[in-house]
C-alpha cells in the first residue's frame, strides 16, 4: 500500500470511529406491557444470564406500598405504578435508571379500594411510556355507575380510569374516565400503543368493552362492544400479517381479531374457555393462544381465524403467565399446581417438543432474549432456559423475594420488580 493510501485509509477509519462515538446505536427500551413489540421479545443480543442477591446487580430500590405491574423502561427513566393501601393512594414512580432514585412521583388516584382477588393487587398495571408521555390505568370506585348491569356475584362497581403525564416533570397532561368496570377480582389491564393512539381492554362482568383514545388528547377514536359481558384480563397485542395489521386477544368466553385503525372485527371464534388472562403471540404464519379457566388450553390459529392445532390439559396450557415464540417453537409455563413446568410446542403443528420441571410455581409472563427464555416464579427465582430443541438451563438465579411482575429488558440490563423492591441487573 502506498503511504497516501495508507494515510487516506487511517483518516476514514478515524472518521468512522468518531462517527459510531458521536452517533451511537439506539438501544431498544421496553416502553410498555411485554416490551416493544408486546410479545415479550427483546432485541438485546447478550443481556445478564447470572445473578444473585449480591452479584451482577447494579442497585436495588425500595418500592413503597404494593403492585404487580410491571417497569416500563425508556429514555433513561424507569416508570411503575404501585399503590399504598393504607392511605387508597395509586401512585406512578418515576425513577433515574442510571442508580435507581426517585426523579418524581404523583398520585394519579386517590379513592377507596376496589374488591379483588387475594391474588391480585391494586396496581397491577403497566405504564406506557411514548411521545415524552407516561399513560396509565386504574379502577376507580370513587366513580359509580347507578343502574349498571353487572353480574349478581360483583363486588366492585367503578370507572376505568386512564391518565397522562409528562414523561420528565410528571406534569398531568389529560385524565378521562373511559367507562363502568365490574369485576370480583379487580383490575389488571395496561394501556398499549398504536400509531398516535393507545388501546385499553375493559372486559368484565358488565357490558364489556375496548377503548381507543388519542394520546395527545385523550378523545375517543373507536370503541368495541365486547360479547359474552364475562371477565377478563388480556392485554392486546397488534401483529402485522402480510401488511394487515390484526390486534388479537382472547378474553369473555372467546378468542377475537379486531382491525387496530378502526375497531372493525376481523373474525370472531367461541372459546376454547370462560376466562382470560395470557396474552397472545405470532410466528410462523400462526396466533398462539394459551388458557386456563376453568379448563386448560393452547392453540395455534390462522390469520383468518382457523384452529390448525389445539393441545388440552394443565400439563399442556397456561392460565396467568404469558407465552414467547422463537425460531419456530412456542415457550410456555404452566401454572396449575407446583412445580410449574417449562413447555416447548412446535410451532407450527403444537407438536410437544420437551415438557420439563421447573421448581416452585410460576405467575410471571416469559420474557426473551439472546436466544433465552426467563421464566421468573413467585419465589422470586428465574429459570434462564434456552430457547431450543433441547431442555438446557443456562442459569437458575434467586432472589429471595416474592416476586409477581414480569421482567423488562433494556439495553443490556433486566430490570425485576418483587414485592418490595425494584432490580436493576447489570452492570
């Protein structure tokens, strides 16, 4: 090589090394309920797959009162809703990612509590961070719907209520109560994007419903009368199939596509069961359904609405916790007894691949990442497993907490939420 081009090429090498420092690649956030994409995926090639109480945890927070939600994670900031029971006070945290403290806090409600279930909490929601705005909901009871047709068995009669607030001061943007909620067991859906508008799932003993709103403004933009007036707890989730978007769910004795821009039903098929709570996932031209009450499911479903597949049993199904897709296989957890077991389907014809013990039992959603499952028990235990033919446990890490929110990945870093405290794992 001649010196002038060895010149030319040291100083272009320069340049794109000062270019990649100056411009670096955007790392994913986990904005919302199951991440990005709502199925629980992450991009991140190599986040932790080792930890304990005292290695590879960057800092660790104390949460006052209580939830189940989940952290959402986005531009340096980690959001949680939480609830602190003793004064009916629901409140969103807004806290630094960087070493965990408190930037802000706002109660977004404060009214009497709901009835539940044991099970449940009164912050079970997840926030939705997205256009420098942090959306939340809660029920609230405070709100009563005189001459509502509710199920004789209901103990709670109220209003969904959706929120915003600026993402960097925690300023109220807009509130609306969007509609009646009656339900025994409480509230639990999260709000999740699309294009400039957010979609939040009201199924309940009631006149059930879907609603969009603006997010801007809160306006409504489109409302769906649900069937069956049963309860549910499904969050949905909006797949791009062959350029049509589908947003699915199951929930109120059935399983639904619905067209995201306008609410317009797609197809409609009757069950597998009553009640709801896992999210559904695509791959491999298929929805995945799993379900668990009272009896136990898992299918895989054409675009059109047509069942190719259907396994049944507990063994087989899951109830609460949500399940992953990866390279043509569907990772599920069952949740009906304990141990929990880990279960691998092939995708495309729900073939079982391998079915084995985890220990403890399991009500977090699975989350994936660099090829990994995390499967994360109420013990507060995560099972990281990989994401292939055969069963292998990569890690089996503890953290000696209850633990009943499923994790968020972000840039390297898994972000847990126990009963009492926020981790942040990573360095």
């Amino acid at each position: 090589m001649r010196f002038d081009d060895f010149v030319t090429s040291f100083l272009l090498l320069c340049a794109l090394c000062v270019s990649a420092v100056s411009h670096p690649v955007s790392a994913e956030d986990w904005p919302q309920w199951r991440g990005p994409r709502g199925d629980g995926t992450s991009t991140d090639a190599a986040p932790p797959t080792k930890w304990s109480t005292g290695e590879n945890v960057k800092w660790k927070v104390s949460i006052p009162g209580k939830g189940h939600g989940s952290a959402s994670v986005a531009g340096g900031r980690v959001f949680l809703n939480t609830c602190v029971e003793k004064e009916n006070r629901r409140v969103l945290l807004c806290l630094d990612r960087g070493d965990g403290h408190t930037l802000w806090q706002r109660d977004v409600l404060v009214a009497p509590l709901e009835k539940k279930h044991p099970l449940n909490s009164y912050a079970s929601s997840t926030p939705l961070v997205a256009d420098g705005r942090v959306f939340v909901t809660f029920l609230d009871v405070g709100v009563t719907n005189p001459g509502a047709s509710v199920r004789p068995n209901t103990k709670t009669n109220g209003q969904v209520l959706v929120a915003a607030y600026d993402a960097a001061d925690g300023k109220e943007v807009w509130r609306k109560h969007v509609g009646a909620f009656s339900s025994i067991h409480g509230w639990s859906c999260s709000p999740i994007a699309y294009k400039e508008n957010l979609i939040v799932n009201c199924d309940h003993d009631g006149a059930g419903y879907i609603v969009c709103l603006n997010r801007s403004t809160g306006d409504e933009v489109w409302r769906i009368a649900r069937p069956n007036n049963t309860r549910s707890y499904c969050n949905p989730t909006i797949f791009d199939v062959g350029g049509m978007k589908h947003m699915v769910l199951s929930g109120s004795k059935c399983t639904a596509s619905y067209d995201p821009d306008t609410g317009a039903q797609r197809w409609l098929i009757d069950g597998p069961t009553e009640q709801f709570a896992a999210a559904m996932v695509y791959g491999d031209g298929l929805f995945y359904i799993t379900a668990g009450f009272p009896t136990y499911h898992t299918l895989g479903i054409t675009p059109d609405g047509t069942t190719v597949w259907h396994q049944k049993g507990a063994s087989m199904a899951a109830y609460v916790p949500s399940p992953v897709f990866a390279d043509g296989k569907l990772f599920l957890v069952t949740d009906e007894g304990k141990p929990s077991r880990g279960v691998c389907f092939e995708a495309k014809t729900g073939r079982l691949i391998w079915s084995q013990v985890l220990g403890d039992h399991h009500r977090p959603s699975a989350v994936l990442a660099g090829g990994n499952v995390y499967w994360l028990s109420d013990e507060g235990t995560c099972y990281v497993v990989k994401a292939a033919d055969k069963f292998e446990v990569v890690a089996k890490n503890a953290l000696n907490e209850p633990c009943n929110a499923a994790p968020a990945i972000s840039d390297g870093q898994i972000f847990i939420r126990s009963d009492q405290h926020l981790w942040c794992i990573g360095k």
